[in-house]
C-alpha cells in the first residue's frame, strides 16, 4: 500500500479493502489480504466475520481453504452511502467489470 504524505490515513475502510480482496480473488489466503491490506491477520477475521454476519459475504469451506462470494447487490451501510451498492464500490475501484 502507497502511504500518501499526510499519513496512513485513506478514504476507503479496511472492511472495504478487504471486501474487494475477497471479490478480486475468491480463494485468497487471509495472510495474503493481511499482507494486501496492511492489517493483521486476526484484524482479518474479524473482518470477514463481520461481512458474513451482515450478510455481505458467504464462507464455503473447500477442505482446508475456505473460498467467499460476494454479494454485489447488496447496499453499503453508511446513511450517506447507503443509496449505493457494493457493485458501485466495485467499479469505483475496478472500473467496469464482470465482478
């Protein structure tokens, strides 16, 4: 992650950054969206606890590893935002694609 010059500080949320990871790679390893994210790898899982229990994300286990779909089609949850999507996010940051 780039640090800008006035901080660490940046305009998107962890729970974004890691929401986009999940979406980017269905199959990634939470060390690799710690790593990604600059968080911690428990930070990590509570984060996708807390996208699985609102309702964002759904955890499949594929033996050992786990694989996440996103749900795109589900409101952000901030009352300023909340009259957009996660797939607005998306190609916010993506630009058009087939996420």
């Amino acid at each position: 992650m780039e640090q800008n010059k006035s901080g660490s500080w940046t305009f998107l949320t962890n729970h974004s950054h890691v929401l986009l990871c999940l979406l980017r790679n269905p199959s990634v390893r939470i060390r690799d969206i710690a790593r990604e994210v600059n968080i911690t790898e428990r930070a990590v899982q509570r984060i996708i606890a807390d996208l699985d229990e609102a309702g964002y994300i759904e955890r499949i286990r594929d033996g050992r590893n786990n694989t996440y779909k996103v749900f795109t089609d589900l409101h952000l949850r901030h009352t300023i935002e909340k009259h957009r999507k996660i797939s607005d996010l998306v190609t916010m940051v993506f630009g058009e694609t087939q996420y």
